[in-house]
C-alpha cells in the first residue's frame, strides 16, 4: 500500500510541477545536427578502448555521436562511467559533439527521472559534460497505453525545467511505423512531447522489411512529412536515423540518402548503429555533406 501511494504521489507531483512552470525556454537544436553515429550501452568493445573508438569516428567525418548512458533494465544510472568519461573527452577533443541518450520504460517514473537527470549531472574527467542529451520514448513495456503517454510527455517536461541551455531531443515511435500499426500505441502524444523538446531523433528503420530504392524512399519521404504534421511544428528540427545499418542494401542505402536529400528540412542523419555500419553506408552518407 505505502508503495502505491508513493507512485501516486510522484506522478501527482510530476503533473502539477509540470502544469504550474512556466514554458522553459529552447535551446539550440544545432548540437543535433550534421553527420552522426549511434553506440548502446551493449557495445562494450567500444567502451573498451575509447580512445580509439573516438579517433575512427571522428575519422568518418561524423559531426555528432548518440551515446546511450542507460536504460531502465540497466544496472546503474549511468552505465561504465570511468570509459563513458574517456569517450566523451576523445570526441571533444576530436571535435565530435557528444548527445547522451536514455531509454525509460515508463513503469517506474521515480527510476525514469533520476536516470534522465544523471545524463545532465555527468562529468567527464576534464570535467566536461554532454552536448545534449535526448529521451528515447519508445518502450511499449508499460501496457497502459494512455498512462503511458501521460508518463512519457510527464518526463519530457520534468527534465525539460531542469535542461538549462542543454538541448533535449525525442526520440520517437517512427511515425510511420506508428501510421501501419496504429495500435502499437495509439494516440502517440505528440504534441506533449514537441512542447518540451528542441529536436526529434526518429529512427525511420527500414532494413529487412522494405527492399529496394522506391520502397525505401517513400516510407522515409511519408515518416518525415508525418512527424512535422502530428507534432504541428512544419520547422521542428530533425535528426532522421536510418537502420538498421547493416540490414540495408545498396538500394536501400541510395533511397535512404536520396529521401534525406530530397527532404531538404532535416538538420542531422545517421545510421544506426556505428557497430553495424559499413564501408558501403559511410559512403553514401558522405553524398549529404554537412
């Protein structure tokens, strides 16, 4: 009993604090932008040695890196902290600007806040924190849909009043994946989530379910023209993630880049992930340019 009535006094107190603050002012999306790479806290190797992971990104000509600190399933807030902080020196120091990314699960909000605000209170070594940070809201675990939505846009804005000038970005359900299979999660809240943040990171995936050029332009050229629609926002910067990287063949690849270029609205593009993209992809990504 005395949990529940802890869970229901967070969740009153994340709504009303998030009703009563004034809107909080926006920070620069640019930080999302240009070439990117995405790591997930599974990728070990590259934790391992990061100094040299930093110098074969920055050799790519990559301009922003995606690092996951955690998710809700992790051991820690902040998954291997001693490497994390050599990585995000490496990059700086190459250049790279750095975005560290959370996945919640929406089950325990209290979990959910204290990991999303680990990534703003992250220190590297040299003392140097993220560039941004982004909230990856696509955990379908919590079947409530509704309460799901109410937590995810109930996140945004909790870490949104504490963000200062770091940018925060989303990181959708893909929305056309969302149009197919609306009841993955119906009524995807938007509009709740454009509100608090800077930038959508969507991860259009396309690799092993669609094939060809056609195939792939398209869903990418729909997924971009949905999220400015549902979002209301005809600007919103976005950084279109495209995947999964080694799933997608040559055509693939040239109808991915070819959509993006077409778009002409997006601010970043990326492959995800830098452990599964290959020589092929980093060639044709570099037909984007800055």
């Amino acid at each position: 009993m005395r949990a529940a009535l802890a869970a229901l006094a967070l969740a009153v107190a994340l709504a009303s604090s998030a009703a009563s603050a004034p809107a909080a002012e926006r920070a620069d999306a640019s930080v999302f932008g240009g070439l990117g790479t995405w790591i997930d806290i599974y990728d070990g190797a590259l934790f391992a040695a990061p100094e040299r992971t930093a110098a074969r990104i920055a050799a790519r000509g990559v301009k922003v890196a995606w690092i996951e600190t955690a998710n809700d399933r992790a051991p820690a807030d902040v998954m291997r902290p001693a490497q994390l902080g050599r990585l995000v020196d490496a990059l700086h120091t190459r250049g790279v600007r750095v975005v560290a990314w959370y996945l919640p699960g929406h089950v325990d909000q209290a979990l959910d806040v204290r990991r999303s605000l680990a990534m703003l209170r992250f220190r590297s070594p040299s003392g140097q924190g993220f560039d941004g940070i982004a909230l990856n809201v696509e955990s379908t675990r919590l079947r409530n849909v509704g309460l799901r939505s109410r937590r995810a846009v109930a996140l945004a804005q909790r870490v949104r009043r504490d963000v200062g000038e770091t940018p925060l970005a989303i990181v959708p359900f893909n929305p056309r994946g969302l149009e197919r299979r609306p009841s993955t999660w119906p009524r995807f809240p938007w509009a709740g989530l454009a509100a608090s943040a800077d930038a959508f990171a969507p991860m259009v995936y396309t690799g092993g379910a669609l094939r060809g050029f056609d195939a792939t332009y398209g869903y990418v050229t729909r997924a971009l023209r949905l999220l400015r629609a549902q979002t209301g926002q005809p600007d919103v910067p976005i950084h279109v993630a495209g995947g999964v990287a080694n799933r997608l063949g040559q055509e693939e690849l040239e109808g991915f880049v070819a959509a993006v270029a077409d778009d002409g609205g997006v601010i970043g593009v990326s492959l995800y992930d830098w452990a599964t993209t290959p020589p092929m992809a980093w060639r044709e990504l570099a037909r984007l340019g800055d």
